[in-house]
C-alpha cells in the first residue's frame, strides 16, 4: 500500500542567508551592541554582536528580508549617541546558531573605531538618582549605556570594562545581573556600579586627611560653600575649584589664590530656568546647555545674579549645567549657582589625581571633595557660542573630543602638533583625524608635559605609529620642538595657512578659497609677524594675496599684554616722532615721561619692536585709543572689551579701510587701516563714546573682506583665526559677503582659534600627499 504521504507537497525549510556586518563610527560606549541584540531578536535573527578595534561586529542569521530590516536600522535608526560612520556587508555561510548573543571583543586588527565622548547623566540615570526607591538612590556614580564617563576612562580599546579605569571595581551580583540582562538599560554598560561595588566618595581637609566619607562627604562640602569656602571637586574629566558664585568675597579669594585677576570664571547653574532667569538663552543656546556634551556656554546676562568678581565688566556669562551625577547632587544640596573654574593655578593643565592635586592646589582650595575612580587623561569643558544662529566651538573637549573629523583619502601616520596657545594634537588614520583635547597654553613645563603625554596617549590608543610629524613654522614653539625631537621627517606649517587648512577640513571643502585668517600673531615665511592675512588656496598651492598694512611692535611679546603699545606703534606708523607729543590720548599717556623716551628710541631704530600685520593687535590698538584698555590681565581682554563696547548698536557707520595696490606687482594688496585710526581720532576729539567708533571700526574690517574679496574673485571665503571668536565681526563679515555674492564660510565644531591648529596642519600635510607633491610650507 502506498504511503498517505506520498502524495503530500514537499515541504521546505525557509531559506535563510548570513551577513557578516562591520559598523565603523562612534558606535562603542553608546548601547549599540545591546540595541543590535534588542533588534536581532525582534527580527527572530540569530547570531553574536561584538566590539572590535575597527567598530562592532555583527554576524545576523536570518531571512533575507529581516536580514535588509537589521542592515536598514543600522543606517538610519543607530541609539541617539552613536554616530555611524561606515556599515560593510560580506555575505558567509550560515551556521545555524541558536539565538543572538554579545560575544567577547576582538582584538585583532588595525584600529579605526572611534571612541566615544564623556556623555552627561541621561534623564533616566537623573530620575533614578533622586528616587528613594532605587537602589542607587543619591549615588554620585550612576550611569547607563546611554551616559556616563567614556573617554575619560578608556584606557584601551575595544571598549570594554577590563579596559577602563572601572576594572578596578569588580560588579557586585546585582550590576551584574544588570549587564547580562537583555531588557535593562545597563546590559552591557562598562562603567555600570553601584554603592556596594563602585567607586566611592570622600572629603579630605587641605592636608588629605578624611573628614568624610560618601554622602556625609557631600553634604560637608556643601555647608562648606554656603559658608564662603572653596572647594576642589573630582568630576569627569579633572577637578574643579568650586564656590558660590554669589558670594563675592569668595570669588575674590579664588581669584587671588588662583592668581587669575579678571579673566571670567565659568558658573554652573542648578536647573536650566537659574540660567533663563540670569541670562538671554535662545532655542540654539538652550540645545547646547541641555545637550549630551554639556557645554559651556557664552550667553548674554540680564541681572546681576552672580557676584560681580564672576565676571567682571563682562556682559557675558559662561553658564553650564550639571553633567555628573555628583554635580547634580551638589545643585541639589545647595540650590545655588557654583563658580565652576578648571583645577588649576592659571597658566597649568587641570590636576587628574586626587593626590597631585593636594600639591598643585596647595593653598587654593580649603577642602578636596574627590573619589576612587581614577581618571585617565585630563578633559575639561567645552566652550561654546552662538554666532549667526550656529553653534561655534570656542574649546573642544568634554562631549566633543576625541570624536574624528573626515579627510577623505588621508593616510594614517601625519601627527601634527599644534600651536603654542589653545593647543591640541591630531593624528591621522583610516581616512580622518582624530583631535584631541583642549590642552591649554604650552607656557609652563607641566603644561609641555601634558601635551608630551597627549602625544604619546593618541598614538598608543589608535595603535597608528606616526611616520610624519607636522609642526608650526615658529622654530621656538614648544610644539614645534618636541616634533623636531621625535625623530621623524617634519613639515613646517605656516600658522594662518594651517587656520585656513583646519576651517577647509570641519566643512569638507576643496580649493579654490579665499581664507580671511585673523589673529594675534603666527610667524610668517617673510620673518615678521603676521595676524591679518588672506590666503588664497588653489590645487596648485597658496600664496598671500592680501594682509593689514604692517606697524611696529614696541617690546614684542610684551605688546600682547599691553595694547597700549599696540596702540602707540599704530600712532607711530601713521604719525612719527609726533606721536609723543599726543598726551591727550589714553594709550601715550598711559607711559611715563621717562618711558616714553625709551619707546620713542626703540621704534626710531626698530630694535625689539618687530613689524606686524596683526588684527588682534589692531582691536587692541582701537581698545587703547578708546580708554577701554590699556593693559591686559588675560588674552583677547581689550578686544572682547572693544567688541561690547559695540554690542547694542546697529547703524552702518563704517570707517574706511582702503586698499592699497602691492608695492611689487606679484606682492600681496595692503588693507590700509591709515583713514579709519584718522576718523577715530577725529571722532574722539569731537566726544563720541568707544560703542560708536567699535561699531565703525567692525563694519569698516567687514567691508574690507568683502573688497579683498571681489579684487580676488573666488566665491568662497572662509573666515577663520582666533579674531573670528568675536560675534560683532563674524556677523558684520557674513553679512558684507552675502551682500557682495560670496559665499562666507565660518567655524563650527572646530575653534577657530588655535585650539583648531593642529587638525589644519593634519589635513595640509596629508592633501599634498594625495597630490602626489612634496608638501609646501
């Protein structure tokens, strides 16, 4: 008899294919090996996600079309942190596996994945941290897979937990039982503790001894800045020096202890409506202040709410709101806004380490409210602005650093080195640069010590052994000695060059451009110092094509701090020996008698007084000719000064500066400041306050770059160097150049002062490479 079956269909076991997935970008230490794992088993798809030095690895099982499903999310719908840069697809053989599973990191490999930021506590870490309920209730350490410390503690990657600084806190039963469990928020969270098993905090006196331990330790240190005193505290990325920011006499003795006479002090608010009701913050504004970064930002003040040694004569403040857990319990406790200033004297990196820092902060803080989780390298807060409804990067660090920027095609290796001001590293590899932290200003030997280590931790943690090391042309820079000392083959750089060069990268942007870099000061080819310059780049190269007419410098470097002396080499350049006898004008009467004598043989011979092109020193000039400033306490001071002088003014009274044909006919045009310090003057003499002629001064320099820019005729100007922080003059500029038909290109999420330095050096050294020419200076 013929079996029943016989006759039945065949039936068949669905077809089912295997990809081999690798995901490039920031794409560890964000949840996205848990968010692969949520959505494979949604999918019914079997296999293992895991992270690898070049991203996370995921080989999915499955039908062909659950299989489109996982690549599809992968593209378009990563975890809000995450940023994909790259998804590559191979097709293997499937295995048949059971189940998806977060398998053990590869190893294996050259490293390209990029590693994340310092993420702020998320709104569910925050409400878990005020809940009595929770089991982490007020514990100053809590984090999740979308936030917490990321770069701070990354001490190797893959990113995982035996490779931070937290392999030092073994995961009691409950955390772990955490991170093993699909459906918890903390599967898979490598910094994940708790009171039982994780770091711990404690206030020790100016000694180190203990005074208290875990919350008993917060309150005390709160009790001690309601009563005036200052505090170090242990956050993220280093410490703080904390007081209330309402107390003057306790800022005054910050300041004074700190040795940091009027440069603004950075206040941290307890809830964004403190800020609103101290500050105008715009919808732009308010993004970067809740944002996962944190920054701090520059807004405009309203009301004295703060004491007037926070900031002093300053319209702007620097707000920021609590990113760390233990931050949030401070505001909570005191319900106040806290000066919020880097651990350190002024001049030298933030301290890291609890220990080092009852050394370096001998003498500043009274106590030292610190923990047990070990920081791995410094990162201090970011620093932002709003100019022309964007967001413009003033300090890259915390939320930001080391997220990579793209150089399509650029090889691994170029190490560039920086500046001597604002400084920063970058390395290059796998077609970007990775930037690194705000180092600070190469001035002091800790200061020069930090950036050594920046060095040496940039290259160990991309695993990129530099074969060329790029550098400034100034021969004295710290910078540019330590990359002559590390043996490799070295490019100099010009500095405005490498400005234009950084501005070209952020935007992804080829020659032809005309790059307006205005600054302080950079060594240029021709041994003066330069600092109003336009650069035309091409393929072929770059040339100087224009720059502010040249005046002398009397003192030098000295002529940095004082724009008096700026001002009177201005003076001197326009006026000669005559200059001496205007005593009626705040910067000539500024100097003695006998001091002016001094100068006057000093730019009569051109001896310590080198010539300059600088627009930084032209605004301080202007500041000098105004009584706004005669001497500086710190950088920028007189021409920020200049610049709110301006703030509330909105005419096109515009003074004139001309141009004038080079005195070679391959030479550079001269924007001639000449007829603009004449009306000033005149305006002066006739009574005008400084906001009048600051405003005219602005709309005169705009309408400079817009002329420079149609006697050149390149559509695309970017606007760059550090002179390009100032609001008034960014806006003006824009504005001449939109009028004019060109296209102005500014900063965004690179500084466009020196902190940008080192990524235009990268990118240069590594855009002649790909021209197949030997990079130029």
């Amino acid at each position: 008899m013929t079996p029943a079956f016989a006759h039945s269909p065949l039936v068949t076991a669905p077809v089912k294919s295997r990809l081999h997935i690798l995901v490039g970008g920031t794409v560890q230490g964000v949840g996205f090996r848990p968010f692969v794992y949520r959505l494979a088993t949604q999918l019914d798809l079997t296999g293992w996600a895991a992270n690898s030095p070049q991203g996370v690895i995921i080989e999915a099982e499955g039908a062909p079309e659950r299989l489109a499903a996982l690549v599809e999310a992968l593209r378009k719908s990563p975890p809000a942190s995450a940023s994909v840069a790259s998804v590559e697809i191979s097709t293997v053989a499937p295995r048949g596996d059971i189940g998806f599973a977060i398998g053990r990191s590869h190893e294996a490999g050259g490293r390209t994945a990029q590693i994340t930021p310092d993420l702020a506590t998320c709104a569910d870490c925050l409400a878990e941290l005020f809940d009595p309920s929770s089991r982490r209730y007020l514990y100053p350490f809590i984090n999740c897979t979308q936030c917490g410390p990321r770069y701070s503690i990354i001490e190797d990657v893959p990113y995982d937990r035996e490779r931070t600084s937290m392999r030092r806190f073994p995961m009691c039963a409950a955390c772990q039982a955490e991170y093993e469990d699909p459906g918890n928020r903390r599967f898979h969270a490598e910094p994940n503790a708790c009171a039982q098993c994780g770091p711990r905090l404690a206030l020790w006196d100016a000694a180190g001894g203990h005074v208290a331990g875990k919350h008993d330790a917060l309150h005390a240190a709160a009790t001690a800045l309601r009563n005036g005193g200052i505090v170090a505290v242990k956050g993220i990325g280093g410490l703080h020096l904390m007081a209330d920011a309402r107390n003057e006499m306790a800022v005054r003795r910050l300041r004074t202890r700190k040795h940091r006479d009027e440069k603004p002090f950075a206040v941290m608010f307890p809830a964004l409506q403190d800020v609103k009701a101290c500050c105008q913050v715009s919808g732009d504004e308010e993004a970067l202040l809740t944002g996962p970064a944190r920054s701090i930002v520059l807004l405009r003040r309203t009301v004295a709410c703060v004491a007037p040694a926070v900031a002093p004569g300053n319209p702007l403040l620097g707000a920021l709101l609590p990113y760390a857990p233990l931050h949030h319990l401070l505001m909570h406790e005191i319900g106040a806004p806290l000066v919020a200033t880097s651990g350190n004297i002024t001049g030298e990196p933030i301290v890291i380490n609890e220990d080092e820092a009852l050394r370096r902060l001998a003498g500043i803080a009274d106590l030292f409210l610190v923990h047990d989780r070990p920081i791995v390298r410094p990162v201090e807060d970011s620093v932002m602005r709003v100019i022309c409804g964007r967001a413009l990067m003033l300090r890259r660090a915390r939320g930001f650093a080391p997220a990579p920027i793209a150089l399509e095609h650029a090889s691994s290796g170029i190490l560039a080195f920086g500046g001597h001001l604002k400084s920063t590293v970058a390395l290059t590899h796998a077609g970007g640069a990775v930037l690194s932290q705000h180092i600070g200003d190469l001035e002091t030997i800790a200061a020069r010590a930090t950036h050594t280590r920046t060095v040496d931790d940039i290259s160990r943690l991309y695993k990129v052994r530099p074969r060329l090391a790029v550098c400034d042309l100034h021969p004295d820079y710290a910078s540019s000695r330590a990359a002559q000392a590390l043996g490799l083959p070295v490019l100099s750089v010009q500095h405005h060059l490498a400005h234009v060069a950084a501005c070209m990268a952020e935007h992804d942007i080829r020659p032809p451009v005309l790059g307006v870099a205005w600054d302080g000061a950079g060594y240029g080819p021709d041994g003066t110092v330069w600092g109003g310059e336009f650069l035309l780049v091409t393929e072929a190269g770059w040339r100087r094509v224009a720059h502010l007419r040249q005046f002398r410098l009397p003192g030098g470097e000295s002529g940095a701090r004082e724009p008096r002396r700026a001002a009177l080499g201005l003076l001197y350049e326009a006026f000669g020996d005559s200059t001496f006898d205007m005593t009626h004008l705040p910067p000539v009467a500024a100097f003695s008698s006998t001091e002016r004598t001094v100068l006057r043989a000093i730019l009569a011979r051109g001896v310590n007084a080198p010539l300059t092109s600088s627009m930084g020193r032209l605004f301080d000039a202007f500041a000098a000719l105004c009584g706004l400033r005669q001497c500086a306490s710190y950088e920028g001071q007189a021409a920020s000064e200049l610049e709110w002088a301006a703030a509330d003014l909105a005419s096109d009274r515009c003074y004139e500066f001309a141009l004038r044909d080079p005195p070679q006919k391959d030479g550079a045009i001269i924007v001639d400041w000449q007829p603009a310090l004449k009306m000033a003057l005149a305006d002066l003499r006739a009574g005008a306050l400084p906001g009048p002629v600051s405003e005219a001064v602005h709309n005169g320099l705009a309408s400079a770059i817009a002329a420079v820019a149609a006697r050149i005729g390149t559509p695309r100007v970017l606007l760059t160097g550090g002179c390009f922080q100032n609001a008034r003059l960014t806006e003006a500029a824009v504005r001449a150049l939109r009028c004019a038909g060109h296209e102005p290109v500014w900063h965004q999420r690179v500084p466009p002062n020196d902190g940008g330095i080192a990524l235009g050096q990268a990118a240069w050294a590594a855009w002649r490479e790909q021209g197949g020419q030997r990079p130029c200076v």
